[in-house]
C-alpha cells in the first residue's frame, strides 16, 4: 500500500462498445428474469388448478384460471393482516425515531463511533440469539401475544442498521445549515432542520423496516400464538407469514392455496415500494433554506 501497488493484480480487457453493450443487456436480462420469474410463478399457481402445477414439462403460460385460491386466501387473511399493518408501521416509525438522532451525532463527532461498531455487530448477529431474553422480558411484563411486543423487537435489527445507514448520509449532509440554525438562534434544529432535509434517507429507513418487520417470520412465530380478535386492548399479533404457513398441513402442502396466501402477503409491500420510490427520488438538499 506504501507503493501505492494494487493488492490484486488488473486485468486488461479490449472489447467493442456494441458488445460491451450487448454483454451488460444480456447480464440485466438475466437478473430481471431471476428475479421475476419467482413473482411470476407465485401469480400462475395461485390462479389455476393445482392439476397443473407437477406437469413434465411445466405449464409456464396461463392456461386455465380459477380465483378460488385467492378468494380463499383474501377472506382469512383480515386479521393477520391487521396485525401486520400495525406492526409494521409501528415499526418503521420506531427506527427512524431511534435511528435518526444516533446516527446524526455520531456523524458530527458528538457521539463515539464505537457506537456505529456496536450497530453493526449486533445487526450481524442472528435474530435466534435474542428470542430467549426477549421472550422471558415479554412475559415478565406481559406483553406476549401483543403488537407491542413485537414492534419492541425488530428494532433490534432494523435500527441499528439504519444507524450503519444514515450515518453516511449525515456525514455528506453539509454543515451550512447547522451553522445558519446557531446562527439565528433556531431551536429544535433536529426536528425543524436536519429530518426534514433528510426526508430521502428517513422515507428509505422506513420502508426497509417496514419490508423487514412485514415479512418477518421467527419473532411472530415465538412471540404471538393467535390472530387479532378484533377486541379492544388487542390480543393477539400472528402476521400474514404465519398466516401462509396454514397452507401447511401435517400430510400435504397446498400449493395452489400457498401460493395464494404468499400472493396476499406480498402485493401489499410491492405496492409501496413502488408508491415510496417516486417519493425518494424527489428529495435532496435543494430548497433547504426554507427549513429556517
């Protein structure tokens, strides 16, 4: 490194830009098709008869379609659904309440970066090393079986990679309107001036957690043991993923209904990531003064 010598030796290749094009179209074609062809295959079982779902060769178009499976999958699928929403979203606003402000001082040196390290360690940790202190802490206080105790949890993963994340986007955020902010005496400079300048990297933060936390299986597999019963305080929180496992039986899997509950557990979180990009791709430091 003193040398300044590469530590892996370059490879030198010539190759015409038209094939170099042609190379990168096949490469993209490729991984769109690896990675729709799953989204695909889940729409063709969940909407035809299971006859031909172990056809040699596989019946790749529609050829014939029923909706039972769906009809079937939509009307069970209320109450988990409730509980899901709720989660999530209590999710999402939880890390970036936590994340937000952790990852803001550290950026600006007033916080010890050993914390970042500290994020980082215990987001590479395995999610099964925690159950057993979260459930005895959730049965201390009773809260098993209840929305809040898992929107408490996930934050374990969901917050402290956030922090790793809106570290770097506060460090590049330029100091110009903190100065302004001491400058004119502007109080809660936090919440007036630096989250809504950072509005890209909370809508980003938020909607990882949400996706996180929506298809989250093993904490809702340990942590609730029955749907929403629809009462008030609430009492149960099993999500839509424990909700596609019932497709499961003890001697049969049912596939074309599996598919189907997984179609419906799915469609939500597609929907908005989609409504959410548009919303991210709009944000920027641009017009940050009128914060002030």
């Amino acid at each position: 490194m003193r040398a300044q010598r590469p530590l892996l030796p370059s490879v030198r290749l010539h190759m015409p830009d038209g094939a170099f094009k042609a190379l990168m179209a096949l490469l993209g074609a490729l991984l769109v098709f690896a990675n729709l062809m799953p989204v695909y295959w889940m729409f063709l079982v969940a909407f035809r008869p299971d006859v031909l779902d172990f056809r040699r060769p596989p019946v790749l178009v529609p050829v014939a379609f029923t909706a039972s499976y769906f009809d079937q999958a939509i009307g069970g699928s209320v109450p988990y659904m409730i509980s899901s929403v709720v989660v999530s979203v209590g999710v999402g606003l939880l890390t970036v309440l936590f994340s937000a402000p952790a990852a803001y001082e550290i950026a600006r040196g007033r916080a010890g970066r050993w914390l970042l390290t500290l994020s980082i360690f215990l987001y590479t940790l395995p999610s099964m090393s925690y159950v057993v202190p979260l459930y005895m802490w959730f049965s201390r206080i009773d809260l098993l079986n209840t929305w809040w105790a898992l929107m408490l949890a996930s934050p374990i993963f969901t917050a402290t990679f956030a922090v790793w994340a809106m570290h770097g986007f506060y460090i590049d955020m330029p100091k110009a309107y903190e100065e302004l902010a001491d400058l004119f005496n502007i109080r809660g400079k936090m919440t007036r001036i630096i989250m809504p300048l950072s509005r890209p990297a909370l809508l980003s933060v938020f909607l990882v957690s949400l996706i996180f936390a929506w298809h989250l299986l093993v904490y809702p597999l340990i942590l609730a043991s029955t749907p929403y019963n629809f009462s008030f305080p609430p009492v149960g929180a099993q999500t839509v993923t424990i909700y596609a496992l019932t497709a499961i039986e003890q001697s049969i899997i049912r596939w074309g209904l599996l598919a189907a509950m997984a179609l419906v557990a799915a469609l939500p979180v597609m929907v908005l990531a989609l409504a959410f990009l548009y919303m991210v791709s709009k944000g920027g430091y641009s017009l940050g003064l009128k914060f002030l």
